[in-house]
C-alpha cells in the first residue's frame, strides 16, 4: 500500500511539472519569416499570433499574391516553431510520445 501512495505521490509531482511547462509555454514567443526576413510573425508558446510585421519592400500593389504567400509561410513558420518548442519542453514528460489534446 505505501508504494501506492508513493506512485500516486509522484503521478501528482509529474501532472504539475506538465502544468507549469504549459503554462510557460504561454510566455515563451518565437519569430516565423519569409522573404529573407521582409515578413515577420510573432507567436506565443500557446499559438496565438501576437504581431505581423510587413517591411515596406514587401509591399507591391501590383503582386497582392506574393505578399499574402509570404504572410501565409511566416504564420506556417512561426506555428512550425511552437509545435517543436512544445515537443522539446513537453517530450521531457512524455517520453517522445504525442499524447493527442496535451499540446
């Protein structure tokens, strides 16, 4: 019986250190770019884009076309970078595994 209340002692200690990584996972921001940098998108750990930022030369009245490609593969680049931000900070806890809705 005491090794069960160590076990479950222990389960505890781990679905806190996953909640905290989480959490964290909320102030940490990463950089997604395209173009050699003239479109650049900030997201948080949790996947919410927090700004876009579109440099002047980027902007062609006459090829609309390319600059929402390039807003689309900076978007796609930053959230790329979440999910291995996400895999390194929580795979500690999993082993490796995708346990689906944990992050």
């Amino acid at each position: 019986m005491n090794n069960m209340n160590q076990m479950m002692k222990q389960v505890k200690k781990m679905q806190d250190q996953m909640m905290k990584a989480q959490e964290e996972l909320e102030s940490k921001v990463v950089e997604g770019t395209a173009g050699g940098g003239v479109v650049t998108v900030t997201s948080n750990g949790h996947k919410k884009i927090l700004s876009i930022a579109i440099k002047p030369e980027a902007v062609d009245p006459e090829d609309v076309e390319m600059l929402q490609d390039l807003v689309l593969t900076a978007v796609n680049d930053a959230l790329a970078k979440v999910d291995e931000l996400a895999n390194k900070d929580m795979g500690k806890f999993t082993g490796g595994m995708k346990i689906p809705g944990l992050f």
